[in-house]
C-alpha cells in the first residue's frame, strides 16, 4: 500500500480517513450520548434529496445535499424540542420524504446521475481536495466550539435538566450540535455513502463508551478507533479490490461485536 501514496487519490484517501475519524470521534460521540442517531439517518437521506435536487436544477451536489440537509435538521431539531414525544415518527417521515424526494429528481433527471451514485455508496477513492479542506474546516470548528464550551457541552451531555439550572444555553447547545452533526454526516456520506454513515458515526462511540470514564475521554478513544477502523479497512480494500467504505463498516462491526464479549474497561 505504502507504494500508492505515490499518487495523490491515494494521499487524499489516508487525509479523508484521518479527518472524518476526527468528526466522527467527536461528533459520533454526541450522537451517541444525546441519543440522535435517528435524526443523524434522517440528515443524511435528506441529503440525498438534496442531491438530487441539485442535479434537476443543474448546480452543484454539494452544495445542494448541505443546504437541503440542514434545512430539515433544523426543522427535526425544532420538533425534538417542541414534540419530543411524536419525534421519532416526525423525523421518520421526513428521513422517508427525502429519500423519496432525492429518487423522485434523480428519474426527472435526464442522464445518468454518476454524483447522486456516489453519495448513495460513497468512495473514498475519489476524495478530492475540496472535500478534505471543508472536513478540515469542520473539524477545526467543531474543536473550536468544544473548547469554547467544554463545561457547558458536558452538562447538555447528560443531564439538560440540571445544564439549565446551571444557566447553559441548552436549545442553543441544542441547535449548534445538530447543525454541526449535519454538516458532518454531508461530508462522511462521500467517503463512505449514505447507507453506511450511520455505522461510521455510532460504531466507534459506542465501543469507547465501554471504556471511558468522562465525555472527553469517549470521544478520544473514539477517534483513534475511528482512525483504525478507517485506516484499516482502506488498507484491506486496497489489498484485495473491494469497495473502501464497506470494508471500512466490517471492520468497525466485527470490533464492535468483539467489545460486547470482553467486560467493561470503565464508566463516565
């Protein structure tokens, strides 16, 4: 493998692997903690709505999955607030609607959509630079918002009851989370598609989870269990020519499956 660095897709894989272990890590761990792993699906077949609608309207995929995503993340973020109890059948229906919606474009769509394909399955192959500076971006904000409110994020972590009465901006929290979350589950989908980045951002957290004693330890272990993962499944996928984003999941989950036989190392 180490011949492959040579060529520059294969550097941008190994980056594209490094930081979306960094998102993962950190923003996997929220999903987990915060329980929004349905809102987290719900994002990222919104985003293939968004795609799809952007390849009917002729402009970029990118732009078009990020603004379509995080306009229905803002609206699931608003009803787990307003309308806890209904949430998970409200965001049901959107995940569904924009699925639906992102088939519905792609067939009034004349041609072949060769992008919708590759946010539906990802490759993380075909990571360009563009991609690797806006994960980059992301991250550097996501370490910049958890230093600015590091207190504030570990109390909206657990208890939101008590976080309010220690004057945390919890809605606020709330909708910066979310918003950062969905920017990242946009991103992941092109390095491993949109039916796996879900297993991307819950494997790594919930094994670490096992292990840590506090939030900040979870998302450390997380991230360099992200990076193994990553790292070790591209290499397996290079070695026998299978698809990098799937092998990358297997690995995760045979961890995974592994950690469930062994007792816990700690709790937060």
């Amino acid at each position: 493998m180490t011949d492959l660095l040579q060529f520059e897709f294969m550097r941008n894989a190994l980056w594209a692997a490094l930081l979306c272990s960094g998102l993962c890590g950190i923003l996997g761990t929220m999903v987990v903690v915060k329980r929004y792993v349905i809102l987290a699906g719900g994002v990222a077949h919104a985003a293939y709505g968004g795609v799809g609608l952007a390849l009917f309207l002729g402009f970029s995929p990118r732009l078009g999955a990020v603004g379509f995503s995080l306009a229905l993340a803002l609206l699931m973020a608003w009803v787990m607030l307003k309308k806890a109890s209904r949430a998970d059948a409200i965001i049901g229906v959107i995940w569904a609607a924009g699925m639906a919606a992102g088939i519905i474009f792609a067939d009034l769509t004349p041609g072949y959509g060769s992008d919708l394909m590759s946010y539906l399955f990802g490759s993380i192959l075909t990571v360009a630079r563009e991609d690797l500076l806006l994960m980059a971006g992301l991250l550097a904000v996501t370490l910049f918002v958890g230093m600015l409110w590091s207190r504030e994020i570990a109390a909206f972590s657990y208890d939101e009851d008590f976080a309010r009465t220690r004057g945390v901006p919890v809605t606020l929290l709330h909708f910066v989370v979310v918003v950062l979350i969905s920017v990242a589950v946009v991103l992941i989908i092109r390095v491993v598609g949109l039916i796996l980045v879900i297993a991307l951002l819950t494997i790594p957290p919930s094994v670490a989870e096992k292990y840590s004693r506090s939030l900040w330890t979870m998302m450390g272990v997380s991230c360099l269990l992200s990076a193994a993962f990553s790292l070790g499944g591209l290499a397996l996928a290079v070695r026998f020519n299978l698809t990098a984003g799937a092998v990358i999941i297997l690995v995760a989950s045979a961890v995974y499956l592994v950690s469930l036989l062994l007792p816990s190392g700690g709790r937060r």
